[in-house]
C-alpha cells in the first residue's frame, strides 16, 4: 500500500502531500491518523518552521471518503459526531494552534471538508482551475471542519449560506477576490510559488510569526481592549527573541537578516 499522506522535509518546510489520488484524496481513517500524525510532528519538532500542505493527483481532498459512509452496508446510521470529533475537529485545531505558518496549495477541487480544512491554512493558493465547494448540503449534511464559522466570518452571512445551501462550486479567482484565498495563480505555477513560499516563511522569524497568528486569531473572539493586551504581551515576548535582535542588527548594518527561529 502506498502512503496516505507523503511528507518531506527540506530547509525548515515540511511538505505533506494528499495521496489518495483516485479518491480525489477524500479522508479514509488512515489518511487523517498521518496527516496528523504530520502535523504532531511540525509541532514538536523545532527543526520544522512552516508547513506546506498540498494533493497529489487532480484533486486536492474531496472530503470524507463517502465508500466509508455507505448506508447500504450496515443497519446503524454512523454517529458523524463522534468523528467529527475524534477525527477532523482535532485537525483543524492542529493546523489553528500551530505556531507556525501553514502553507496550503490547493492544486484542484477541493470538496467538503477538504474545502474546509484547505480554508484553516494561514496561506491559502489555489490553482486556477481549482474550485471550492460546499458539498455537504448535496448529501444532507452541514459544513463542519470550522466552515460554519470561517465562511461567515470571511464572506458575510450572504455569501456564506449561498455556498453552504446551494453547494455551486466557487472557482479559484473568485475565492481570491472574495478574499477567501491569499491568491489564484496558472496552475503550472502553482507547486513553484507555494513551495518558495514556504521557504520564505520558513527563513522568517518563527516565534514572532506564531504569535502573529495567534494574536490574529485570538482578535476573532474578543474585544479590542483585548486585543491591545495582548499585543503588549506578545510584543514584548518578541522583543526577547534573539530574531528581533538580529532583524533590528541587520537593519542597522544594512544587509540581510539571518533569522534562526528563536
Ligand atoms: O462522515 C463524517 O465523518 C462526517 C464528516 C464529513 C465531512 C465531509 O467532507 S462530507 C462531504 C463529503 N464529500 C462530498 O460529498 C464530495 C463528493 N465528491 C464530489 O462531489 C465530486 O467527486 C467532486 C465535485 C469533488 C469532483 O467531481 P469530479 O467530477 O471532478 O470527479 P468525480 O468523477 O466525481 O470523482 C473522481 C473519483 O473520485 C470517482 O471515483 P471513480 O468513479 O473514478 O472510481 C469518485 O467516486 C471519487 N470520489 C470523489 N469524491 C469522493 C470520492 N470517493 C469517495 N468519497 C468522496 N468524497
């Protein structure tokens, strides 16, 4: 059996590819454990300072694999709640909490929960052709993996039941000018551009962009007295890191600064 999700790691990017290509990478049990299991990995290992996530094949993730889900199979309807909770819910969480960028190429449709989980990267570029769609209202379902809030949130109530109610395809260029996505690029560019990317990101100072990304995410759910503590608080967390010291270092001497992540 060939891996579910590939990983690769070069230069502080960990690469970890979708790859369940005739299933349109949807989720089966053993792709979610390694995913995981990839993003455990870019939290504990300090070598790791930004995610790449991306498909193989011409899809990004159709979401649950449905062959999985078949009532024809079985007496008992599935308790859905208990993996969403046991299976995708922790992943998102993952991919929120890490302090680390998140890089996400969406390299064709990404369906379902795929579209979802894809939209929880904190930079998201997507093929030209590739397409986002809300497909759990085709199969009577609602939109999980954190969609109920990050559409809304994004787009306004509006867009957000339009796509979750008719579930249309969403193609990539609109997604970008609706400001779901970072940006629609040709899909021969689209491996280049994300890849260099996230060796960028990787380059950068590490700390401050994780709490750059929590201080950001925290701003969804609060106040912005809130806010402005917590930027005192993180601001002067980065103000010990030893990246602040070499960013402010380089700039005094006028060349390139050599971030270490700490
Ligand atoms: O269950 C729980 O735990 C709760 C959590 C749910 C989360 C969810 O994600 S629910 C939503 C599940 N996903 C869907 O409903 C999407 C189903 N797929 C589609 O609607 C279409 O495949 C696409 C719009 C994504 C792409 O269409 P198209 O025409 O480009 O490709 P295709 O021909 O439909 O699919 C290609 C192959 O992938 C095909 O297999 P075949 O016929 O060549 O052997 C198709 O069956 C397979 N495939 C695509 N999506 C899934 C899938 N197989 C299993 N599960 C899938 N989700």
């Amino acid at each position: 059996d060939s891996e579910t999700v590939i990983s690769a790691f070069e230069n502080g990017v960990l690469t970890l590819t979708l790859n369940r290509p005739d299933k349109l990478n949807s989720f089966n049990e053993e792709m979610h454990l390694a995913l995981r299991s990839g993003f455990d990995r870019a939290h504990s290992d300090p070598t790791v300072r930004a995610v790449l996530l991306t498909g193989a094949g011409r899809g990004f993730c159709a979401g649950q694999d449905l062959g999985d889900r078949d009532p024809r199979k079985g007496n008992e309807a599935p308790d859905l709640g208990q993996t969403v909770d046991r299976l995708y819910n922790p992943l998102v969480r993952s991919i929120r909490n890490l302090e680390k960028p998140v890089v996400c190429a969406v390299n064709g449709v990404a369906a379902g929960a795929g579209a979802n989980i894809a939209l929880v990267c904190d930079i998201v570029l997507a093929a030209r052709s590739a397409r986002f769609i809300q497909a759990f209202s085709k199969i009577g379902l609602i939109p999980d993996s954190g969609g109920t809030w990050s559409l809304p949130r994004i787009l306004g109530e509006p867009r957000a039941k339009a796509l979750a109610l008719l579930a249309e395809p969403l193609d990539a260029e609109t997604a970008a000018q609706w400001g779901l996505i970072w940006k629609a690029v040709p899909d021969e560019d689209l491996q280049r551009e994300s890849k260099e990317l996230a060796l960028r990101l990787a380059a950068g100072p590490t700390r401050g962009f994780g709490m750059t990304k929590r201080a950001i995410q925290a701003a969804a759910t609060q106040s912005l007295d809130a806010s402005l503590d917590l930027e005192k608080d993180l601001q002067r967390e980065a103000g010990r890191s030893a990246d602040y010291a070499e960013g402010v270092t380089a700039f005094l001497e006028k060349r390139k600064p050599e971030f270490r992540g700490q």
